[in-house]
C-alpha cells in the first residue's frame, strides 16, 4: 500500500467531472427558485398560480435544455482520459454558460413576449453548445481522448453539437416574428436527441456519443 | 497504465449517481431557505417564531419526503450496472420533480389550509414516485441491471415503490375533506418505510433493496 | 469486464458520504446568504459594513461550527464500511439538523441580544451532535464498523463527541445571563479540537480520530 | 471481499477534495444569483440590461477567479496523497474565503467607483492565496504529498501562488487612484496563467503544476 501512496491520483478528469457535475446539479436546482409562492388570498390561489404558468413552463424548458448539456458533457468525458490547463479552462467557460442560465431563464420567463429577452436566451444556448464544441476538438486534437478516434469520426461528434446552435441561430432570427415559435426551437434538438437514436445502451451506435472504445464496453 | 489509459472509463452509472446526489443535496438545503427570519421587534420574537412553525414543518415533512426519494433512489441504483441515453433522461425526468419539491413546499407552507396547495404538493410526490417506477422498470427490462433478477423480483420493486402513489393519490381526494390528514397521509410511507423491515443492512431482506446480488453482499 | 459488470457496486456508504459531501458544501455555502449587500450611499459605505459586522461575525461562527460536523462525519466513516436502512436515516437526521444551520445563523445574526435566538442556536448545535452520537453508536453495535473496536474505543469516541453538546448545553443557560458569553462557548468546541491533539496524520491519535485500523495506514 | 471490508478506506484526501469540489461548484453557481431580472417595461428593456453591466461583469471576473482557485487546488492536492486535521481545517479557511466571494462580488458590482468596496474584494483574494500558500507550505512540510518533492521545488510553487496576493496588494493601493485599473489587477495573473505555459497535459512543465511524479504520467 505504501507504494501505492506515492503514486499521483489515477483519473486525471474526475475532479473536472466532479465540479462539473456539482455545477450542473447547482444549475439544476437553482432553476426553481425562480417560481416564487403567490403572495395571495387562497380563494384566488388558482388564478394566481395560472399567472405563475410562464415561469413553470420555462424552468421545465430549462432543465431540460440544462439535463440536455450535461448529458453531452457526460458523453464527451467518456471519451477524454486526460485533462490539461487549456482544457480545464475551456470546460470552465463551458460551465460559465451553464451557470448564466438561470438568469437567462428568468429573463424569458418574466419578457417572454420580448424578441430581445428570448434572444438573450437562444444566445446563451448558443454559447453553450460553442464552447462545448471547442472543448471536444481541443481534447480530440491534443491527444487527450480515449482510443484511435479517426479524424472523420471526431468531425462527426462535432457536426452533431453543431445542430444545436444552427437552429437556435435560426430562432434568434425567428424570435422577431414569434417569440414562441423561437422558443419552441430551442426545445427542439433536445428533444429530437432524446427520441432518435436506438434503445441502446450508452455508447452504442446513438445520436451522441463516440463510436469505437466504448462501443466494445 | 498505458493501457488504462485508453480505455474507456468504468462504471457507467457513476456521473449519472453523482449528479443526482448533487441535485438532492442541493434540493435538501434549498428547503430551509423558505424559512425566513421574521422581522419583528426582539421581544416579540417567541410570538413570530410560533407564526413560522407551518414553515419549519413543511420543511422538515419535505426533508424526509426528499431523503425516502434518494434513499429509493440510492438502492435502486445498486442493482443497475449501466446507463444509456433513454435511463439519463427518465432519471433525469424524476430529478424534475425533486427539484420542484421546494417550490411545492413552499406553497404547502404558505396555503396549508387550502386543498389546492395540499393537492400541489401532493400530485408532485405522485410524479416522483412514478418517474422513480418508470427508471427502474426501463433498467430492469433492458438489461441494465446486475445479476439475474427474476420477472417477479423486478415486478416486486415496483410494487412496492407504487404503495406510496396510491397512499397519495387517496390523499388528494382526502384534502377536500382535511388537508392536515392528507399531509398526514403524505407523510405515511416514508414513515412505514423506515420502521418496517428487519435490523439489517442494506440490501438484506428489507422493504426497498433488491434481493440477489445485493444480500449476498 | 463482463464479470465485474455484473456484482453489485462496491464500497456501501459511497453514496452515502457523497450526498452528505453535497448537503455539507451547499449549508456551508448558503451561509453567505445571510450577508446582505447594504442599500446606500457609497459615501457611508464604512459605517453601512459596521452594521454588517453582526452578520459577517456569525457567518464565520457557522462556517466553522459547520466544517466541524463535518469533520466528524468524515472521521466517522472513515471507520464506517457498510451502511444499512436506519443508518441513512440516523444520518439523514444529522443533516436535517446541519440545514437547519444557515436558519439558526440568520436568526443569531439578526437577533444576537436577544437569549430566545441564541438558545435556538445553541439547541441546534446540541441536535447535530446528539444525532452524530446516534449514528455512531448504532453503527458501531451492528457491526458496520471497520475492524474489531473494543467496547470501551467506542465509548471513547461517543464520549469525545458529547463534550460539544454538555458545553453548549451550558450555555443554554448562560445565554440568559450573557448571550456573549453563550455564542463564545458554541466556538470552544471546535477551537478546541483544532488546537488539541498531536500534529499527526488524520487517524493518528489525535481528539477525533478512532484508533487501530486508521493509525496502521 | 470479506478482507477489503475490514481496512480502512482508501484515499484519505478524496471526501477532503469532494466537500471543497462541493464548495467551489455552488460558490461559482451563487455568483448568478447576483445578476436580478430587471424590473422594467418590455420597451425599455435594453436599457435595463445596460445598467445590469457591472453586475454581469463582475459575475465573470469572479467566475474567473474562482475557476483560478479550484484550478490552483486541484493542481495541488494533486500532489497530496494523505491529510490530518490541521490540513483540514486549512483548507476549511481557504473555502471559508472563496465561500466570501459571492458577497465580495456583490459588494464590487453595487459600487465598483467605491475604493473601499474594491479593497474589500482584493482583500478577499489576497487571503484566497495566503491560505492556499498555506495549506501546501503545511502538506508539502508535513510528509502529506507525493513523491520526493526538494525544497527549492515547494518553495517554487509556494512563489508561484505568491504571484497573485502581490499583485492584489499592489491594486489595493492603486484602486484609491483608479477603481478599473485595480480591477482588471485582479484579473492579470488569472488571465497570465492561462495564457502561459506549454500546451501540455496537466502535470507537465506547465506554471501551476508540480514538477516530478505528475509529469511522469
């Protein structure tokens, strides 16, 4: 054991997936604490919470565009098995855009019919997806990934990221003509990735995740 | 280690676990911030204290409600080995519940005697226990779970994780009549749960583990 | 692989001590919340932080009151290998009492003259150990401990652990007298284990820790 | 199995890490709660966000300086293999500090033309880095760390971590002349480290990092 001791610690990402994931469940959570308890006569409670509606709707839009981030996040790191400075760093800025939704959010909840807030918020969405690209392909490129990744099948990982901010690109624009066809938009790839794909374990042949070494698992 | 290195990360449930003890962690400790400090002169203060006794017992009802959902979860969690993206997501749809607990809490708090808030509050822990059905069925049927468990064990489970949605779906009709029995009622399996069941450790013979691989254990 | 897959997950109290890291980071967090930003003119600026000083004061008792149970946690389990039904619960209880802090911190702060807040401050300290006892000492007579503790190493450390509630639990009373001298006797404990003990490595001899298997590593 | 059960477990700064990566995610998440939807009419809401700047700013600059932080404490508890009580607690006063910092900023965005508000917020650093100084000049002088590290290699990351407290101190007089000037201080070594050093993996020859056992990996 005493040999054991003097050795570094194994798994130079865990405390990268460690205070991501703590970020990501703060994100999560914090979400709610935007839907404040009517200050009302309980006779008028259902009124109330009707009005209550936009910031219900949009803290369900939230954690699962937020669930929908992690989940990429999740799936990147299964296949990145070292970690370095620039990495740490552009992952922090990823999470610096994670952290930032739940003011976007609250925005959107309170100015849904403003092209300008639902902007913000595609925006946000948009910067998120980016900075996750940028993690990938600095990992892939630098040697930090797991296994022989072939450079066709990194360019395919970062296309599929790039669907994200291609349509919310287009909501942005959207957003001017109808707020809610924008916001619709940006639920949408979520929602497509959760559906597509075969009813396989992670790893397997879906929509996100890597092809070869975890594939085998 | 060179060897380690490129293989892909083990145990595939274990960010999946640790976001999820993030958002309960963070969901627990959110509870208290519904308890303010009353703004009342000092010797009037026993008076306002007793006034914020519906909030601090909210806050504990929904503190064991919350640690029965991760104690579930917890031993749920022991009997699945692996993770794919559809087990992400209906995991990922019960942590929406969870996280919406202190904003039900909070109404609960406030609207103790209305049979809208009860009910609110109620249908939440109903979702829960649903979503937390949903998971474990979609695992134990797609083979996500250890060791070979037999079509009765996994019926068994979810048996026993539906007693407390029909415990509470009795209790929506009941807070018409009473809401302090309906919340009385909320709280009755997670009270069974703790005190029925033998002196054993986890995984041996009691109301939530799995039988199996566990109790070999 | 295939044969690792399919045994239960190792390490029983992993999770355990994962929520509880969790419940833990977020009290000690949340505590900055009570430190209000003050409302005025930047000219007076200095003599608004003065007024803050009640609560800036308490913010760093609490920390430190907070790391201390954490600690204990800490070097508890460190002797604790499997985990069963009550002992989540016993543990859940120690953490309602640990949520509770940042309320208790608040109201301390804003009430620090009157003996009513400063008692229920105190009173919630005396839960938290009370409930650390009970954990300990349910695990050490069902035998979820590591290696073979005499009867008399865990009254030893039962003992240890009730040196905090006996002096708070004085100061219950003194806080009617002086709150001062109350709030000052909340912090001996944990000064006192601080300076206490040898310079040793976390398992050696010291207040805390518990004897045998830790001090061979 | 049997066997494994009995020892001690293994790792003894991994709930050490955990609490403070617990810490340093709700730390960096609490930073947005600063940032307030604005309280305004749909049409003059881009003036509304204009006023919110400084609040946004300032989110980033201590989102910034936080991840400089955790990313400083996880290079060097990379090089910590073992704890006591005393490294503990050291480590409780830098969280203790970096748990400040969401006040700290609050106080920056509410009058960032204020010295005095600025001082605060680089005093609040200064101490961040003297107690990160210290919790390593304590392990590395205590036999906690990895490896044969010599003395001139501790007192070089030692020199190092002195970097920041410097040139904090220096911005502290500078903010009475120019609040911005002392501001963006704050921001130069962050921003330095990132910049400098080789494109190498964690570990190696980099600014942060530990010379010997790490860049062996």
């Amino acid at each position: 054991m005493s040999k054991k001791i003097v050795e570094p610690k194994e798994n130079a990402t865990n405390r990268l997936e460690a205070v991501s994931d703590g970020v990501f469940a703060v994100a999560l959570t914090l979400l709610v604490l935007d839907i404040h308890v009517p200050e009302t006569d309980p006779t008028k409670l259902l009124d109330a919470l009707i009005r209550l509606l936009p910031h219900i709707l949009t803290f369900i839009l939230s954690f699962l565009i937020v669930t929908f981030y992690w989940t990429a996040h999740h799936v990147i790191f299964n296949s990145i098995h070292r970690s370095d400075r620039y990495l740490l760093w552009l992952n922090a800025f990823h999470l610096l855009f994670v952290v930032f939704l739940p003011f976007s959010t609250a925005m959107l909840a309170r100015f849904h019919d403003a092209p300008l807030a639902v902007d913000i918020y595609g925006f946000n969405i948009i910067l998120c997806s980016l900075s996750s690209i940028a993690f990938w392909l600095y990992a892939a490129r630098n040697s930090l990934t797991t296994g022989d990744l072939s450079k066709s099948e990194i360019a395919m990982v970062a296309l599929r990221l790039s669907v994200n901010p291609i349509v919310c690109g287009l909501a942005l624009g959207i957003a001017f003509l109808n707020t809610t066809a924008a916001i619709l938009l940006y639920l949408a790839t979520p929602v497509w990735y959760v559906l597509t794909g075969p009813n396989a374990a992670a790893g397997d042949s879906g929509t996100w995740q890597l092809p070869r070494p975890w594939r085998r698992r």
